[in-house]
C-alpha cells in the first residue's frame, strides 16, 4: 500500500501530478527520449496515417509524440494530467510551428471529444501509473475503457505498459528497488517531488496475456501484443528482458 504523504501547500493535488510538476523540466534529458523518431517511424508504419485524421495522445507529457505527428499533418489532441508537463508541449509546438491542442485531464475519464481516428498512450504516459487510492487493475481498465470511447468504430490503438515477466525475474534476484505486491503486480517506489519532498508511487505490471484479456473485456480488438521499450519496439513476442509490452488494438467497427 501507498504510504500517505503530506503536502499542505497543495493538498488537492495527486502523487503523478506532484511528481511531474518536478520532473516537467528535465523530462526530455531522460535517455529513452532519445528514440522519439524510431516511435514515430513505427506508429507511422502501423497506423498508418493519412493527412487529417484525429489523433488522441493519452499522456502526452512534453509533446515529444504529439508535435511531430501535428507536423506530418494530423490534427492532435494530447491529454496529460500535469500542467507542466503541458507547458512543456506548448512551448515545442511554439518552436516546431504546429498546432496542437492540449487538454489537462486524467485519463481515467476523458472529456466528451469528437472521435479519433487513432489513439496513443505511450512509455506510461497514464497507462500503469495507478492514482492514489485506486485499485491497481481497476486505474488501467478505466485508462484503457476511456480511450475505447473517445476512438470512432474502426479507431486504432498503440498502448505501451509495463512487462510483469521482467519484474518478476528481476525480483526472484533481488533486483527491484521497489516493494513488489505479487498479488497485484504492482511496485512501489519512492520518487522525488516538488521541494525534495519523497513521493510514494505505485506501478502497475501486465503479463502479455492479462493485457490482451483486459483490452478485449473493455471492448477492442486486440491485434497484437509486441515487445516495447524505449528504442526497442519490435514486431515479435515480449521476452522477459523486455521492459514493457506494445498492445495494438481497434475499437470494433
């Protein structure tokens, strides 16, 4: 369980939220921003795109998806839940010249939008990331049934989520940083926040076949389960060294 935390100069204000209020600054230093253009070149190749289409990027952070699938011509929604993580992707969209609309939102419950034509949630961007107090299966249903609904019949999904084989491997040798929940597949870490306050956070993990079984119990079309992880998105069954898994699913038309 989360260990409750005080923070009375912004008491309404979730652990993900005050964790990337701190770390909006510093996010694209982060090394596995470095493969943003392979991401982009495969969910080019597996969407394929067309100019116009609406694209929903669910945990958009600083943009580093959103702005250049605007500058191939998509018309982009990013949603994240952290405001300076949105000002982060305001600022790029200034420099690249696009346009891109940015809402702040959780993802559990998006707001009522037109219907995408494709919808991303990438490298935890809200997917796995399990909001204070909620159960963890129940965050990523809710993440994953909220997207089903903003997708039009036909819509598309790529979803990155964090790898269960790993943890558990890396666990068995003693490994993991974190305390592992076994019953729930989750870790709890403790993260840095705004003024060095300590967070505690939790994650949450899937096994290639529970995110397939979870994606078609909220309704998609599952059409694959590939191996992800930053700079390593590859077309073939997750291994247990891989760090997350890629779902590929579609709203059913």
């Amino acid at each position: 369980m989360t260990e409750p935390c005080e923070y009375p100069d912004h008491p309404d204000r979730s652990g993900w939220e005050r964790y990337f209020a701190s770390a909006a600054d510093t996010y694209d230093d982060e090394p596995f921003t470095g493969a943003t253009d392979a991401e982009i070149a495969l969910l080019r190749d597996v969407l394929r795109f067309e100019p116009g289409q609406r694209l929903l990027d669910v945990g958009c952070g600083t943009g580093r998806h959103s702005v250049p699938l605007a500058a191939l011509g998509l018309q982009v929604t990013g949603v994240d839940l952290s405001a300076q993580m949105l000002a982060g992707a305001r600022e790029r969209a200034r420099r690249e010249g696009v346009e891109v609309e940015l809402l702040e939102a959780d993802a559990r419950s998006l707001p009522p939008m037109a219907p995408f034509d494709a919808a991303i949630c990438l490298c935890e961007g809200a997917f796995c990331l399990v909001a204070d107090g909620v159960e963890p299966l129940a965050h990523d249903r809710a993440v994953l049934a909220s997207m089903l609904r903003a997708l039009r019949p036909g819509g598309r999904l790529v979803l990155t989520g964090l790898n269960a084989a790993r943890l558990l491997r890396d666990w068995g040798r003693g490994e993991v940083a974190g305390e592992v929940d076994l019953l729930t597949l989750t870790e709890t870490s403790s993260y840095p926040g705004e003024g060095g306050a300590s967070l505690r956070l939790r994650e949450h993990y899937h096994l290639p076949d529970g995110l397939r079984t979870l994606a078609e119990a909220v309704g998609f079309e599952v059409e694959h389960v590939w191996a992800g992880g930053a700079g390593d998105w590859r077309r073939e069954p997750p291994t247990v060294d891989d760090y997350e898994l890629m779902l590929v699913a579609r709203r059913p038309r």
